[in-house]
DNA sequence: CTGAAAGCGCTTACAG
DNA sequence: CTGAAAGCGCTTACAG
C-alpha cells in the first residue's frame, strides 16, 4: 500500500466523510493509477446487496421488449446499476433456471418485461423476497408493483376512430385467450362498438400470437367469411404486419377496400405502405419508470403500485372512410 | 445444519465424487426443501469466475443487435452463465462506464455486438484481460476474437444480382464512413460493378446512419440528381425503410421505377410492400457463434481467431429490370 | 469419505 | 481521523 491501512483506503475509496481529504486524494491517485477495480462480490458479500437488477423478457428480439428493455437500461446505467438480462421464452423450464439465477446473484429487484408472461411465474419469483415491477402485465397480488399502458381506454379510442370514418364490420383480431394486454384492448373494441350501438358480432374475432405470422393466418380467416370486415383492429403492430401481407396477397387495397390498425407504434410501423394507424406506446418511457420504481423502492420511498400510462392514437393512412356503407 | 458439515455441504451441493451418495442425496434434498439458493458472490469470490459474461451492445432498441443478443443468451443460459446487458450507445462516457462495471463485476468474458463500436473502444477492454469477441465488428489486434459475416461477397453477390436485371445506375446508400461493415459492403459493390466493366460514379454514392431516418434524406439526395439511378443497394434494411418512404412520397413506384435492396433481412422486410430484396444475416446464429466461441476459450479449447459465415442473398419484388436501358 | 482451517476482498462497528 | 478485528458465504488444499 501506500502508508494506510485497509480499512482507510475502503473508505477512502467509498469517499467517506470520515477521512482526511488529503489522503482520500491521494489513495484514489495511487488507486486510479493501478487501475484497481473493486470486487463486486467482495462488496456485495458484506453488504447484502448486489447492485444489480434482473430483468426478464420473453424474447429481447421483440422489438416492443427491446424497446422498454432500452428504458430500463438507461436508468440503471445513470444509477450505477447493472442489468442482468434472461430470455424466458415462455418457457417453464427456462423461467425456473432464471428465478433460480436471480436468485443466486441476490439481485436487488427483478422487472418483469413481457404481456406474455404467465400469473404462474409471478410467484416464483415473489418467493424471492425482492422488489418486482411487471411491465404491461398486472398481477392481482401484493407481491409487485406495474407500469402499465391504459389498454383499454386507448384502444377504445382507437375503435371510436374507425366507426367515426364509418365503418360498422370491424373485425378484432387479438392475440391468444388470457392474456391480459388482448384482453384489456378487447374490452375497450367492445365498450367503443357498445357506445354507436354497434352490435358485437363474435364472427368477426379471431385470434394470432401477437407475431405476423399469426397475425397472417388469424386476417385470412376473416376473409372466408360471408361478409367480411371493412376494418381490422389488430391487437399490435406485430400482428398488423402479418395481416398486411395477407391482406394485399388477396389482391385488396388499404385502405380503400378494408382498413387496418395496429397498437404500439413500432418503430416500422410509420415506414409501412401505407402507412399504418396505430396507438404509441412510449416504450422506453415505459421502461424509465419501471426502474424508476424499483429505485424507489430501494431508497424506501413510496411509489405507486399500480401507474398506468396513456397510449397516443396515431393516425395514418391505413385507415379510411369504407368504400361502401353495409 | 443436518449431521454434517460446512465443507461437506459444499462438496455435496457440487456433486462431487468424495461424498458418500446417500450424504449427498439427503443434504440435497434438505437444501431443496429448504430454499437454499448458493451465494454467487461468495462463491465467485473464492473462484475467481463470476459465471457471468458481459454484452456490450449500441444499442438494444436495433432489431439487428436485438436479434444477436436473444442468440448469445441463448447459449449462455444452456451453460449456467449470467448475462449482463449494457448499452453504449457509442457514447465515450457510457463505454467507460460499462467497461468499468464490467471490471468490477469480474465478468468471465465480454461480446461486444454492433458495428459501430469504435476502434477506441477495444483497448479499453482489452485491458481488462479477459476473453473478447466482437460481433460484426474485426479489430486488427490480439486481443479479440470476431464473428463477421461475409460482407463482401454477400455485397457482391447483390450488386451482381441488380446487374443482372439490367441496372446500370446503381447507387449506394451507406453508413457513416469509417465503419467496417459499410466499409466491406461498399467494397462488395465495386468488385461487381469492375467485374461488369461498370464505370464507378462518386456521385452515387450517398449515406445515412443506418437508421431510417438517415436513409430517408440520403435517397433524397439521390432524386437530385441530373441522373437519377434506377436501383438502390442499401447499406441495411433499416435505411432501406426510409429509403422506401422516400421514393414513395417522390410519387415513383418500386420497383418499376427504381429498384430497391437492402441488407440484413430483419424481420419485417418479408412484410414490406413490396416486400425487400436483401441479403439474411442469421442474426440469432451470429449470437450463438459468438458465445460458443467464448465458451471455447473458457474450456482452453483452440477457437479460430475469425469466424465468418456467409450471407444468403433474398431475391423478393423490390428488385426488378429497369424501366428503359440507360 | 469427512472435518478443521485458511482465505477470497471487501465493509463496518469498535477502539483509540 | 485511522487502525485492528471480525465477518459476509463460500471453496479447497490438508489432515485424518
């Protein structure tokens, strides 16, 4: 060393009042110019904490998730955080090992990013004894905290844009049974189609898996109908853009001869031809205030259980007045 | 504690052949039941691995980079190992950061994914002596490892195929000078245009940033023109978007007025109207190469200092013969 | 096959 | 303001 102790130089480094500020600078020189690192486990060992944070996603390729996963990181960095990063892939098997893994690094808090993850999930890692914050899925428990975008009134205003063009035959084309974004967008359809006294006809629902493959597949149902939409609410841009292909590959023009909408506002979603409408969602805003809560909750501060973000119509030319009033 | 001891509990939890098998079932079912998760840091501490890798990455939010990542972790978590995640955004100040907490973190090997990091940045991590590979993105140095694709030969590959449909004026939309991805494409697209005896002309050479925005202005400037080109080799399908948008708005129709090809195939340009000729990248294999070759050097197992694997040409409808022979 | 001991690199009361 | 000591939770030679 350089004339101290241990002990001096621990607090020195950590810039600890109690220390004569002659010394702290010279063993943080010494110190710098050594190029000495703390050792992370050695620190969090004592101090019980990890300074480190979990974050699950189903899969970081879904642009949504990398979006709010964007968020996320920007804080933790500012924050002095780091961010381990585990795909689940709605796997079971996969979210045991990450719980697991979170675990064992003794993570100080984990978010939940994904509206796919299972209610199954949430006590696996409540047992962990962290702080949660689920990202675009709620839990009915004590265990977490959720940031959440306003599903439904958003997608009722969505709706409510579509039958002010005209259009009475919207179809919704959601994402799989359960889930709680499709369901909370699915309320909002009906409450838009409830208030014109538009009535619900439940031909006109079908059903992806929020990809555009599904999204593909669940638009080609609709037009084996009798009488097909004159407008598609797709549950989100990713299922949207599935629905295009098709849609264009039955030789139909959007949006003169049918009309579709998307939600989340990907970043594709204003480069698509045309155009399409949709409901932004703030993605890395979304991510900065579900760290932002967790942060929160380390410093023991209050915070929101519940915060709930507005979604913005945005729209563009995918949608229109129908060609012909049915 | 049931029975036994501190070192055999440790012995056990690990499986090691020393222990009596029934001790070892019996102390792990009691752990089991118990919840005992090992610490990380204790353990890593005496180790001297953390069982963790660091990824530093631009910039989650890019498909690409997205895509690569979801391959890394895949592997990763196959083999036990913690990934943290850390954006740069090719910020001086942030790469300090991340390099840093990645020291502190005592991180087993780093993957740097994007290929706009810097040459700068290396040596700062280099320093660290720990296991680096860099994803698209060689640098000329011992320190690191590469996974690349063929950019060069995809490049040509898709020159030659614009050539073939007839195109003569074929223009180039890059990225910023000086990053070698764009680098090698720009190559790949004058070997073809030499091969076909096609005079190189500077001025339709444009660039972006690699992002939508960028490609957006560049195809802006190329409309400017005396002589506008009648195909558009893209440097990535993420200026490809904008390019797209562009032309459109110009009132030309794609492809028979102007022929468009992009790079990477990311996942929406099979969606696009019309959907996008380009070359695959296999982001996701990328990810695995790239954590299989780290996974190698942890083993001490030889691992080539290169690995480079081919692009796959997409011919899709953006591309087409020009209007008239130039 | 199991136990006792040392030590990984820090932090933090407790004395001075 | 600084030092000596204990301890965080593990692993691993070293003895038996």
């Amino acid at each position: 060393m350089a004339g101290v102790t241990h002990s001096t130089v621990s607090r020195a480094l950590r810039n600890s009042p109690l220390v004569n500020q002659d010394t702290v600078a010279k063993i943080q020189r010494i110190a710098r110019d050594a190029g000495y690192r703390i050792s992370a486990a050695a620190r969090s060992l004592v101090t019980r904490r990890s300074d480190a944070i979990g974050v699950v996603v189903t899969n970081i390729a879904d642009p949504f998730v990398a979006g709010v996963v964007s968020g996320i990181e920007e804080i933790a960095g500012q924050h002095g955080l780091s961010v381990f990063l585990a795909n689940s892939n709605a796997d079971p098997e996969r979210e045991v090992r990450v719980a697991r893994k979170f675990e064992e690094q003794r993570v100080d808090g984990i978010i939940v990013t994904s509206s796919r993850v299972g209610a199954r999930y949430v006590p696996l890692l409540a047992h962990m004894q962290v702080p949660i914050v689920l990202l675009n899925n709620q839990h009915p428990g004590p265990y977490a905290h959720a940031v959440m975008i306003a599903n439904r009134e958003a997608s009722r205003e969505l709706t409510r844009h579509l039958i002010s063009l005209g259009h009475r035959r919207i179809a919704y084309l959601g994402d799989r049974h359960g889930y709680q974004s499709d369901t909370e967008r699915f309320a909002g359809y009906r409450d838009a189609l409830r208030e014109a006294r538009i009535r619900f006809q439940p031909c006109l629902v079908v059903h992806g898996d929020g990809k555009p493959e599904g999204g593909e597949t669940a638009a080609a149902g609709l037009f084996g109908l009798p009488e097909p939409p004159t407008a598609i609410f797709c549950y989100n841009d990713m299922s949207a853009l599935g629905a295009l292909r098709r849609i264009r590959a039955l030789g139909l023009r959007i949006p003169e001869d049918v009309s579709i909408a998307g939600f989340d506002d990907l970043f594709f979603s204003q480069f698509l031809n045309p155009p399409l409408t949709t409901v932004r969602q703030p993605l890395r805003h979304l991510g900065n205030l579900a760290m932002d809560t967790l942060l929160k909750i380390f410093a023991g501060e209050p915070s929101e259980i519940d915060i709930k973000v507005p979604g913005e119509l945005i729209v563009r030319q995918s949608t229109a007045p129908p060609k012909e009033q049915s």
